[in-house]
C-alpha cells in the first residue's frame, strides 16, 4: 500500500524482529493497543480529510516508539512517543469529528433557509384561499378523526433507526402543518411519540420523546408559538399494530400530532 499515510513497512519488520529484547510485557502490550487506535483512526473517512497533519504526526511518533524499542533506547522514550502517538490519534478524530459536525450545521441552516424561503412565498398567496386550501391537504394526509381529535401520524421513515433529527423528507409534512398553524392562531397541538417494543423500555421511551420533541423544534424554526405546542413521549405504549412482525413495528414507531378544534381546546392527554 502505497501513500501520504500507509503504513511503514520497515516500522513492522522492526516491531517483528527486535521488538521484545528490551520491552517489557506492559509497554509492549501499550505499543499494540497504540498501534490498533491508529488502524482504527486511519479508515476514518472525515479523519483523513480533516486532520492529514495529525495524522501523520501520530504516524510519526508511533514508528519513533517502535524504533526505541527494538535497540535505540529506554522504555520511558517508547511510553512517551507511544503516548504521543495516541494523543495525536485523539486530536484527528476530534478534528474529524468536528469537520462532520460543521458539515451538519451548513446543511440543516440551507435546509432552513430553504423552508424561510417557501414560507414568504407562501404569504403571497390569499389567506383565506391558502387556509381552506391546507386545511384540504392536511385531510388528505394521514389524518385521523378520533376521540382525542384530528390526528396526524407521521411514519418512522422520516426518521434514520435510533435517530432523533427529521430526515428531510419530513419537512414538506412539517411546513404544511406550520403554515396551518401560522394561518389559525387559535389552534394547538400536541405531539405524541411512540416506538415499538424492541430495545430497551427507558430508551425507546427518551427516543419517543426525542423525537416528537424535534418536530416541535421545526414548527418553532417555521415560526409557530412554542407556547401552542405540547410534547410527550409515550415510547412502547398504544401500540396501533402488533409488534411480531416487521410491518407491524413500523407502524408502532411514529410520531403523531394532535389537532385542538377551532377554539383551541385538545382532547384529553393519554
């Protein structure tokens, strides 16, 4: 393997023939656990682009190490250059970690501008035409009439397994719902999560949670009153489907947002 960071190859064939004269198990078993942190570091996609220089420099100190233990030195030079090594190990991964998380804020701010842009277009439009025509496209979502009142299901494929944060093919559903809202100032909503059963009780009911919380988050984003939105989170509880098969857990994860009627009054909580 050839490249600005492959491996040394005289680096192992030193480690292979001289490594254990003068080293004790500990700081040869110090020396192996540097050398798998570093593997790991090195197939890190966001490390390699981020942090070349760190990289290199954990390469660098690593090879220093190995060389001190197989003839050159003293087991205090391995343990501080293998230790060196580790730290830069750690300062990439934190550089690459930081790359990724820039990445996701220059994404989700384009996605809001993009929603910010749709609402002012959307304005243009008559209010009372642009309110009869969303209050149709609502009922033709996946809208319930039930006992707690107008419910809206939004599906787990608008979130990634696990995750919390709206995919963004939930934001179409979320801005119709947010250009409601805007358009009839005396209605509230409460916004339930559910999961299925599978994992851990007090972690599906966090991520239930969670994830009803971030709708709310984009509602508040498209410029509805935080005050007219509630949260809750009720995890494996009120399952719609059995949760035997694939299907069925599917349908148990969602998140649904209940409509007040007109005067602003919601249906009692579960």
């Amino acid at each position: 393997m050839k490249g600005p960071h492959a491996f040394p190859f005289g680096l192992l064939a030193l480690a292979l023939l001289g490594g254990c004269a003068t080293t004790s198990p500990e700081t040869r078993r110090t020396l192996d656990e540097a050398h798998a942190e570093l593997l790991a570091i090195r197939t890190d996609p966001a490390v390699r682009l981020s942090a070349e220089k760190d990289l290199a420099r954990a390469e660098e100190s690593l090879e220093r190490a190995e060389r001190f233990s197989s003839y050159l030195g003293s087991e205090e030079d391995v343990l501080h250059y293998a230790y060196l090594s580790r730290r830069y190990g750690q300062i990439a991964r934190e550089h690459g970690a930081q790359r990724q998380a820039a990445e996701r804020v220059a994404q989700l701010e384009k996605e809001r501008d993009r929603l910010q842009l749709a609402l002012s277009e959307a304005r243009l439009l008559n209010a009372e035409q642009q309110g009869q025509w969303l209050e149709e496209q609502l009922l033709g979502q996946a809208t319930t009439e039930t006992e707690r009142g107008l419910v809206m299901t939004l599906g787990d494929v608008l979130f990634d397994t696990g995750q919390v944060e709206l995919r963004s093919a939930a934001t179409r559903t979320v801005l119709q719902v947010a250009r409601f809202l805007r358009l009839n100032q005396r209605r509230v909503v409460r916004i339930e999560g559910y999961t299925d059963t599978q994992g851990d009780d007090r972690l599906n009911l966090e991520l239930s949670r969670g994830r009803a919380q971030s709708v709310r988050d984009m509602l508040v984003d498209l410029g509805v009153d935080g005050k007219r939105i509630q949260v809750a989170g009720y995890g494996e509880a009120y399952p719609v489907a059995e949760n035997a098969s694939n299907q069925g857990r599917a349908r148990n994860r969602r998140v649904e947002i209940v409509f007040s009627d007109e005067e602003g009054k919601l249906g009692a909580e579960r």
